[in-house]
C-alpha cells in the first residue's frame, strides 16, 4: 500500500476496532469473516479500513487479515 498513514481507532466498552489506512474516502464494506469488516474504495478497490467486532476475542485475525490482503502496520497491537 502506498499510504504510511494509519490511524486506529478502539473502543473499549464496545470492544471495537477499527484500523483505517490513507485518508479519507467514499468506499464500501464487505464482511469477509461474521464481524469482520472490510472497507475498500470505490474507484480503486484498495482497502481503506478494517473493522472487528468483539476485537479481543479475535485479535489474532488482524494479523492473518492484514496478511492476506498485503498490508503491513508499523506496530501491535495487542489488549489486555
């Protein structure tokens, strides 16, 4: 990916994150796993975002999702 910006949002009481990659932009979202989300962009399919629902139960999926789809963060994160 082309952009080196991230910004993760996490809310605790929710258990939800969100990782969004770049900035901005009008995308849309496909379940790939139940709770797992997706963004992509409209006019370039890139991923534009990852959400996941009940986040500490699944935390290891953010690592093999990021994989998969070839992005890389410059950190872990991990919840105690």
């Amino acid at each position: 990916m082309e952009s080196k910006t991230y910004n993760i949002y996490y809310d605790e009481e929710s258990d939800f994150l969100e990782v969004f990659f770049g900035e901005p932009s009008e995308s849309y979202a496909e379940e790939v796993e139940p709770g797992i989300f997706v963004r992509r962009d409209d006019q370039t399919d890139k991923v534009t975002s990852i959400n996941i629902l009940s986040y500490k139960k699944r935390a290891d999926v953010l690592r093999s999702l990021l994989k998969k789809i070839n992005l890389r963060l410059p950190i872990n994160i991990e919840l105690e």
